[in-house]
C-alpha cells in the first residue's frame, strides 16, 4: 500500500515550521549546546520515521554576528536541522505581534487583544508587513536546500504566507500546508483585515490539512465566503485548479510513553510519587500558559468543588504544570499574574499546616518525570477554551495502562471528537458542569472506569502521529500525481 511504497522510496521531506525542535543555548563564540524539545508538533514529529525528513526553522534564539550564525549552522545540521536568522525586531512584530497577539486569538475565537483594540488596529500593517517579509525570509532558506523531488511540508500559522512564496518561485514544488489550531467559523475569520491575502496563499498550496473535519470546513467556507471561490467534496477549487483541502487528525508516539514508563528510573519515579500523594486522589493539568487552555476556569472550578465536597478537602490535591510561553506578549504576562493571584487565594482559603489543595509550578518537566506524573494521575483536566486538538490529553492516555484514571476533556478541543466517547466531556466556560464532573470522576466506578479508559487507550495507541504524518506525505504525492494528469488529458 501507500505506507509500503513510502517506506522503500524513502521520501525526502522538509519539514518547515515556526520553531525547530531544539533549544539552542550559546556556550562561547561558535559554540552551541543544543536539546532535542518537545511540544505539541515536536512530539508529534518526532513519532516520524522511514521518511528523510530535514528541518527548517527558528532556532529561537537573537544571533546577530556571523561567527555565532556559522556555529550554529553546524551545530543543527548534526540534528539535520536547518536555521532560519530573524533579528530581535522581526521577532517582535511578526512572532509577538502578528502570530501571537493577532492570528493565535483569533483563530481561538478569543478575538482581538481586550484592552489594547485600538492599539493592535493601529499596529496590524506593520506587523502584516513584517509577517510577510519573515515567511518570504523561511522560503529563502527553503529555496536554498531544496532538491528536485523534495515534499515541503509547511506547517501552522506562522507560516501561511510561505505556500505562495514557494510556488511564485517554482510552481513545480510539491508544497503542503498543515494547522495546528483550530480554523475558526468564517464569520470569525473574516474579521482579518489580512483575511484575503493569507487565504490565496495557502491555496497556492497542493494539499492543506486540519485537525478536524469542522475546521476544515471553516476554511472552505472561507473561501468560498470571502473569495467567491467554489468549495467541493475535495477541496477549492480556482479557475480549474484544485487545492486538497482534508482532515488529518494527529495523534502521539504512543510506544515512546510505553517505553518510558517501563525504565526503572521511570518506576522509582513513580513509587516516590505514589508515597508522597498516598490517601489523596491526584488530579493533574499539565498546558503551557495560554489563555486559550482554561488554567483560570479550571482551578476557578476546582474551588468550587472544594467548597461543596468538604469531605473530599483533605482527600484531592491539584497538580498544575503551567509550562511558561511567549512571555513577550503581555496576554500571557497578564494570565501569569491572574492564575497565581487565583492560587494563592485558594490554597489560603483550603490549605491547612501541613498540605494545600494546589501544587502550580511555572515550569515544564522532563519527559521522564512528567511520565511518572500521568502515570500517578487519577483525574486529568484538560478545560482548553479552544484547542487545535491538544496531545496532553492523548499521552495522558497512554500512561495510564494499569491505573486506568478519568479524563475530564473540553468539548472544544480537537481530541474532543477522538477521545469523546471514553473522557467526562465538558463546557470548560461553565464551572458548576466542571466542578460535577470532578466529582463524577471521582467517584467512578471501576467498571466504568475501565470502560472508558479501553476505548481511549485503543484510539491513541492505533492513531499515531506516524500514522498521521505518513497519510499527509503520501496524500501531498497523490495529489500532484492527479494534477498532472489532469493537465496531460
Ligand atoms: C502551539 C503551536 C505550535 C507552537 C507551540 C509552542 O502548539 O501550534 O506551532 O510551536 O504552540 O508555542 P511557541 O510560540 O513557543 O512556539
């Protein structure tokens, strides 16, 4: 089949996305230290093999001088990453400006910037400006590492400009074009001043990917809204050319969490845990610190079942991990200060001597030690506002083999409508639903339990984010194969 052709063709691929996978920390003049990351597309990508897969990306980080650009020139390549320079003020206005205060809340139907409209209005041609200047900057580099053959494979937000970039500068590029959030209702979309412009881009693409169905549609309406273009059973089509438009709904590396959990480092872990929270049931979130995951919501929900189940006060406990994001944008400074000032007051109000009802850290964990966490965990809360499709819920799953815990799951992320039939599905809006459902999880039997935890763990260990990736590249194939011979007949 397709898989079997891709495995001996050995497909070469780029890979281009905002962010690579590492972390880069300069040690000297040319020297790097570099770590493998792992986020949401990280993770997912990661899962990839039999694929020659190269990244182009932002290493994160400001190098200015040409001996440092070097450096870490070679320093990736090893990682066969491949960087993409941006200075401070592009970084400013493109990555904080444009993708993280203006496309992320939009597409996360939180809308503009609350208190700064005005401001952002007045900002967005510039910002536009320098979004387009960053994407044509990532096709440079493209360009320069591209072979005859290559898939590029373009990925988020960040990069929709980067489809048209590719194709104006060789129409023959087999170019994809993939989101990871949500694609938000058109009456939403269409708000974009820019609206116009990004959409003819990514048409220009050959294949574009959503999570879900749902978004995918919001693009096509989009489309057909906005451009006056024709939306079909398989995508948009333009003057007789077809843009693939398709669901491709991601998935983990499931066998990596398996592994982990079975390392005796792992299984220490996991007994000191077991120890330190023993006669309390554990609940865990673990989001990067976004407005759009709910963090407020869900421990505004906590507090209320804390104060109905007074029985249960010394018997829970809440694990947050709030992994610190975009700390430039001053939303996310703003949600710091509230989620801690939120903390505070309730373990004042519920904490006693010796314990409190909220452990928050602001940092991320190892990949070992957040293994153990789910593996202890009895209820996960995932209450995201809005989410592409959200992978904690997923390897949360995946660590939970013999404990068997509940899932408590918004209805507006993604996994929603994967993991929906074995999660408590909730309104993470309506805090007296949440607070129940902590309650209902709780106190759930083990049969159901059981039940529910055997239909998630089946779904996220058979759709893997190999199995997505090798649908998206070998489709992207497909798809050319078909254009050319509808030119040809
Ligand atoms: C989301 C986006 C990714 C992004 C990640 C981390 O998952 O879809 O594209 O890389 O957040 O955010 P950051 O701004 O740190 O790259």
């Amino acid at each position: 089949g397709k898989r079997g052709t891709l495995r001996n063709m050995k497909q070469r691929l780029l890979v281009v996305a905002n962010r690579l996978p590492v972390s880069a920390v300069r040690r000297g003049e040319d020297s790097w230290s570099l770590e493998i990351s792992a986020g949401g597309l990280v993770s997912a990508l990661l899962g990839v093999k039999d694929v020659d897969a190269k990244w182009i990306g932002w290493a994160g980080v400001n190098v200015s001088d040409e001996v440092g650009q070097r450096a870490l020139v070679r320093a990736l390549a090893e990682k066969r990453c491949i960087p993409v320079f941006l200075d401070e003020e592009i970084v400013h206005q493109y990555y904080n400006g444009y993708c993280n205060n203006i496309l992320w809340p939009l597409f996360h139907y939180l809308g503009l910037p609350q208190e700064d409209r005005l401001a952002t209005t007045r900002n967005f041609e510039s910002q536009f400006n320098a979004y387009k200047r960053a994407n044509q900057m990532f096709a440079d580099v493209v360009n320069q590492h591209y072979q005859e053959g290559d898939v590029v494979w373009c990925h988020d937000y960040h990069l929709m400009f980067l489809p048209k970039c590719l194709k104006e500068h060789n129409s023959k590029m087999k170019v994809g074009w993939f989101l990871h959030t949500p694609f938000p209702s058109s009456e939403i979309y269409r708000t974009l001043p820019s609206r116009s412009d990004l959409l003819r881009s990514v048409l220009a693409a050959d294949l574009v990917g959503f999570h879900t169905y749902d978004y995918a549609r919001h693009f096509v309406s989009a489309c057909t809204r906005i451009l006056g273009l024709e939306g079909t059973p398989e995508g948009v089509e333009d003057q007789g050319r077809l843009t693939r438009v398709a669901a491709f709904p991601i998935g983990i590396d499931s066998e990596r969490f398996k592994r982990a959990l079975d390392l005796p480092a792992v299984k220490k872990h996991v007994q000191e845990l077991t120890q330190r929270f023993a006669g309390r049931k554990v609940m865990l979130g673990v989001d990067r610190l976004d407005m759009i995951k709910g963090i407020p919501q869900k421990i505004l929900a906590f507090e209320k079942f804390l104060e109905e189940n007074s029985d249960w006060r010394d018997k829970v406990v809440l694990l947050q991990i709030a992994v610190p994001t975009r700390t430039d944008v001053p939303e996310y400074q703003k949600l710091t200060s509230q989620v801690h000032e939120i903390v505070g007051r309730i373990n004042g109000r519920f904490g006693t001597l010796s314990a409190v009802p909220i452990h928050h850290l602001d940092r991320s964990l190892d990949f070992h030690a957040l293994c153990a966490l789910y593996a202890v965990t009895d209820v996960a809360l995932v209450t995201s506002l809005r989410d592409g499709m959200n992978l904690v819920s997923y390897e949360f799953v995946a660590c939970q083999g013999s404990k068997k815990g509940v899932l408590i799951l918004s209805e507006f992320a993604g996994a929603a409508q994967s993991l929906g039939a074995g999660a408590i599905l909730v309104n993470p809006w309506n805090i007296t639903e949440v607070a129940k459902s902590i309650e209902h999880a709780l106190k759930m039997t083990s049969e159901e339990r059981e039940k529910r935890h055997r239909h998630n763990y089946a779904h996220v260990t058979t759709h893997t984010a190999q199995d997505w990736a090798e649908t998206f590249v070998s489709e992207l194939n497909d798809t050319i194969v078909e254009a050319q011979l509808r030119t040809r007949q």
